[in-house]
C-alpha cells in the first residue's frame, strides 16, 4: 500500500520517557510509572488527531536498561491499554505483547475483551524480535533455533486471528421471546492441531469489534520480514536513513502498510534545538555508553548511536519537520510515519500544537480522525470470519 492518494498515517510511541536513553534527565518524567503519566501522553496524542498511540518496549537491549542509566518505564501494556481505554474516543491503543512464550489463546481473549473496551481502537504489536532471557525466567520454556522460532510465531498468529473468528459477527442474537442470547450455529470449534499448539476452541469472549484488532510488527531480520509480509497489517520500520525503505518494502510486499520511525527532537530555532541535542548527547557517557555500544556490538561514538536505535533522527524545528514528512511522503517511500518522540512529554507536545497544523496545511492529514476505529484510521478493511458462510 502506498502513500498515493491518501493522508500520511502517524503514530506515535509512548514507551519510556522518550526515544534518547538520557531523555529522563531532562524530561518531566515521574519517579514512578503512574496512570496519570501515559493518560497525559494518551490525551495528547488524541488532541493531535493522531491514528494511534503504541506502548511497547524500549529499542534498547536488556544490557542498557540494567545500567541504571537509561530512562524505561516497561509496565505490561495490556492492562495499561485497558485502563486507558477512556482517555479519548478516537485514539487508537497498541500493547505489545512477545510472542515467543505466550499463549494464543491467552493473547486473543485479552485483545478481544481490549476491543470491545475501547470501541473497537486496539493493536496487537507481536513482538517476535529475539529475547535474553535468564535461565529459570520461564519454567517450562523451550530452547529454539531461529527457524522454530518464526514457525511458533506464524502458528500462534495464525490461531488468534482463528479464535477471533471462532465467533462469527452475527453470533449475539439476544433474542429475549425465545430465551436465545446466542446462535449456536455461528459459534465454532476451531479444532487447530499444528506443531506447537493445539487448541479447540471457541473463543470464550465475542468476538473483537474491528473483526481483528490491527496487528503490527518491526522485526527487520529475514525471517521477521518474511513473517511481516504474510501477518501483519502494520511494520514500524526503523531505519537511519529514508533510503533503506525501499529495500524494506520490496522484501514485505504489498501487504501491510510501512511507517517510518522518526526520532523527533524539536524547538522554535535550529540553534535551540541543536542545544537540546547536544545537552542530551553530552549525558551518554560511562555505564550507559558502554553499554549502549556493547548492546550493539559496535565501536565509535555513543551518543550517535542513541540517535540511531530509535529510528531516522530529525533535530530542528517543527515547520522544517513538517516538511521533512511532506517530502519523504511525497517520494512514495511509506504510508506514514512512527512518531517517537526524544524526550517524553516535551516532544510529542510540540509535535502536536506545532507540526500537525504544518501538516494540515498541506492537506497530508484530515481536520478530524476518519472513522472511529483504528482499522477505520488506518483505511484497512474489517476481516470477516473465516468461518463465516
């Protein structure tokens, strides 16, 4: 899908306090993950009309986080997209939630209950990148080669978007006379006997208002790709350069739609923010440059490789942002743009009251969100059952 005839699709991330690992030294991040932070972070992004706000895990590794120098709130998103599921009415909610030791039919009844809270507004982002996990961590956790790996995940996939159709759209009858609340003939077994799972089925919970709740992906190895094109709807891709796109969207194919990361950090002048930036870069030093180099396994300069975990970074003001979008949208290259934010509120703040009206301007996003659900946002269509007549 590409951008051609549409607005440009944003999201934008709200993990941690922001995209630099230094951001919560000069955010205005709490001492502790609270309800109110991510409902502030939520409410602007809906004020902006944004498609969607996606809380997920940090780009940095486990090495970085356990160095006590990096900035990462990582509450489990699912509980957290639930409770926030009255904060706006059109902002579109994704948790992320890692496929490699989870359970599908776990996954697909927490989203199913998750979309019918908020309206039909959620997104699963399936976290299929490769975890270090300490021995013991999970009791019953089977060591896989690569190649198993992505074959778990294509089938756990696969039985979710099975369980979500186990209840055909039609299935709730409430039919007070006749003392039916359901058709039984719209509600089935799945009876799935692959590989790894084995699952009979239904669901037991309606099924998700938007049919399937958007399913997004980010993983960038070959078998990730190979599994984006066949899986999800939408790939977050985290490239340095806008150039590597196109190799991107060769390798998934027409299938889901491609955003591009962009790491944001903004002021009224260049000169203001080339000083935030240097401020921020200035704080990547010890512990945590260390780490953030051995994480990646690279030499050279620590605090541009902060900028280059998150995504193509953009320092400078936001008319010169708004035009940086309109160009790369204008060049076909994606579909629209992951927004992740330097530093948390302070950037998506400014991305909102000052980039968006930029954007409007130039006729790239609408007055007011197209439809109500995230599907609806995205111009994907609803599934219907695949057990449907």
């Amino acid at each position: 899908m590409m951008a051609s005839g549409r607005s440009m699709l944003l999201t934008v991330s709200g993990a941690g306090c922001g995209a630099h690992p230094a951001a919560w030294r000069v955010g205005g991040a709490p001492r502790a993950p609270s309800l109110a932070w991510f409902r502030k972070l939520t409410l602007q992004a809906e004020r902006a009309g944004l498609d969607a706000i996606l809380f997920g895990s940090s780009p940095w590794g486990p090495a970085v986080a356990a160095s006590g120098q990096a900035g990462t709130f990582e509450l489990d998103a699912m509980p957290l997209i639930a409770a926030l599921a009255a904060d706006g009415e059109q902002i579109g909610l994704g948790a992320s939630v890692p496929v490699d030791h989870a359970e599908p039919f776990n996954i697909a009844r927490s989203f199913a209950g998750a979309d019918r809270l908020t309206a039909g507004r959620t997104a699963w982002i399936a976290d299929v990148r490769e975890k270090t996990y300490r021995p013991g961590d999970f009791a019953h956790a089977e060591a896989r080669d690569v190649s198993a790996r992505y074959a778990r995940a294509l089938e756990c996939i696969s039985v979710v978007r099975k369980l979500w159709d186990s209840w055909e759209d039609e299935a709730i009858v409430l039919d007070k006379p006749a003392g039916l609340f359901t058709d039984p003939a719209r509600v089935h077994r799945i009876t799935h006997r692959g590989e790894y799972f084995s699952v009979r089925g239904p669901l037991n919970a309606p099924r998700p208002l938007q049919g399937h709740p958007v399913i997004v992906q980010s993983d960038h190895s070959r078998e990730g790709l190979a599994l984006a094109a066949v899986t999800a709807d939408v790939f977050l891709a985290t490239v340095t350069a806008p150039d590597q796109l196109a190799g991107l969207r060769d390798a998934l194919g027409a299938r889901p739609l491609l955003l591009a990361t962009i790491v944001p950090l903004l002021a009224r002048t260049q000169a203001e923010a080339d000083t935030r930036a240097a401020v921020l870069d200035g704080m990547v030093t010890g512990p945590l440059a260390a780490a953030l180099l051995a994480d990646a396994g690279r030499t050279g300069e620590a605090p541009q490789l902060a900028w280059s975990l998150g995504g193509i970074p953009f320092i400078g003001t936001p008319a010169a942002l708004a035009a940086r979008l309109a160009d790369l949208f204008a060049g076909g290259l994606c579909d629209g743009f992951h927004i992740a934010p330097a530093v948390l509120p302070l950037d998506l703040e400014l991305f909102a009251t000052d980039v968006i009206p930029e954007l409007r301007a130039r006729s790239l996003r609408p007055a007011v969100a197209v439809g109500r659900t995230l599907r609806e946002h995205l111009h994907l269509p609803r599934p219907r059952s695949q057990f449907a007549a």
